[in-house]
C-alpha cells in the first residue's frame, strides 16, 4: 500500500486544454466515480468504487491532483460504506479537472481505482472602502440556474441539483469565499445586506460557467461615504 503513485501522474496530466463543464464528472473506463457534494465551502468530494463490496474499513491511500499537480487535503475519511471516502479540499485548490487515485484493502490484500470530475469554481471577494460601522454585516447572494442535458441512455447519478442558491456572509473585514459547480451555470449575484454602504459595486454581476471548469472571480464592493464634520465660526 505504501508503493510509489508517480506513474499515474500521466494520465492525469493529459488533458484537453479548454473542455467545456458538462457535469457530473468524464466519461471513461474510470472505476472510482468522484462527486462534487458542496457548493459552498469547505470544498468537498466523495470518492466512490463503483463495484460493490471492494473496500474493508482498515488502511487506504490516496492520490488527489488537481490539473496534473498534486494536492494536499485537508482530510479524506472512509465512510460508514467502506466504499466511499470523503475527501475535503482547501478552498483555493485551482479547478478544473481532479483526479482522485484510491487504494484500499479489500480484505485479501490492495485493490485501486481512479476517476475524474470537472467543477468550476466562483471566488467571490468583499472589498469594503470608508469608514463602515464595526458592526457591519454583508451578505452576498447567488442565484444559479443550470443548462444540462442528460442523454436518454446516460447514466443517473447522484449530483448536484443543476439549479441552486447560495448566500455568503462577510464582516466589516471582507475577504474571499468561494462556491462551486460541476454544471455549466448562469449565476446572478446580488447583495441583500448591504451593512448600510453608500453605494454597492458587483464585478460582474452575472457569471456563466458553461465555457470551461475554471474560476469565474466576483469582487463585491461597498463604499462608505465619510461623515461631513460641521463648519464652526468664531
């Protein structure tokens, strides 16, 4: 179980340069089916072997690169179904194409297996200018509506709904949050509680991920006008 992965590191790197999002991973001969189960951080996938009954609980390794280069997790657990591992991600980990290897006993000895997914990602950065109240609060609101097609033959699996809402919450500090697709979306952002700015900018107002897996960045920001001090004459 402790031999060396760099071998596959090939196969993870050879891939078509700009694909299109299509949602709910690459079609292949894959037998590790790996899903994207958060829209919103932490970033979170659950690796499953297809065949039944392949894993026990007990020791496993796993091999997690993002566009050909690897990736430290945060964590990857085994499930109650010695099958499924749930792998958690940083949040800035570049999207596009993961690769996710697994080796696992199953009980008479190693058995491996591998998949892909594709996701894109929406990197949404408050930025607040002027002197804003220290108690104020920021939501930044996603309404997202997905364009997928899903062949008559195709094979059902357990995604993500391709339509979604997600709401960020920042403090007087801003700062960057993310949320995540594996479906070509249509995303409009809004900003609900404003903390009271004077004026709100959205950069760009509207994200569509459908052209490729990748990172569509929003920067909300909110300008607080200074308090105009009284003239006094003596």
């Amino acid at each position: 179980m402790r031999r060396l992965l760099a071998m596959l590191l090939i196969p993870a790197a050879a891939i078509v340069a700009t694909p299109t999002l299509a949602g709910g991973g690459i079609d292949g001969d894959d037998d590790l089916e790996v899903e994207l189960v958060s829209q919103i951080e932490p970033l979170t996938f659950l690796a499953t072997f297809e065949e039944d009954e392949t894993c026990v609980e007990g020791e496993f390794t796993a091999l997690i690169e993002a566009n050909g280069s690897e990736v430290t997790p945060i964590s990857v657990t085994q499930q109650a179904d010695p099958d499924e591992f749930l792998i958690v991600l940083p949040s800035g980990t570049p999207p596009g194409d993961l690769f996710v290897e697994i080796e696992c006993d199953n009980g008479d000895g190693d058995t491996e297996a591998s998949g892909e997914v594709e996701w894109a990602a929406i990197p949404v950065t408050k930025v607040v200018s002027g002197p804003a109240p220290a108690t104020a609060t920021f939501t930044v609101h996603l309404d997202c509506v997905g364009d997928v097609e899903v062949p008559d033959d195709g094979p059902v699996l357990e995604e993500l709904p391709e339509d979604f809402t997600a709401d960020l919450q920042y403090g007087v500090a801003g700062g960057l949050k993310y949320v995540y697709t594996d479906h070509p979306n249509v995303c409009t952002v809004t900003e609900p509680v404003n903390g009271g700015a004077t004026s709100v900018t959205i950069t760009p107002q509207v994200v569509d991920t459908s052209p490729a897996p990748a990172s569509y960045p929003v920067t909300v920001t909110n300008t607080f006008a200074a308090a105009i001090q009284p003239n006094f004459t003596g």
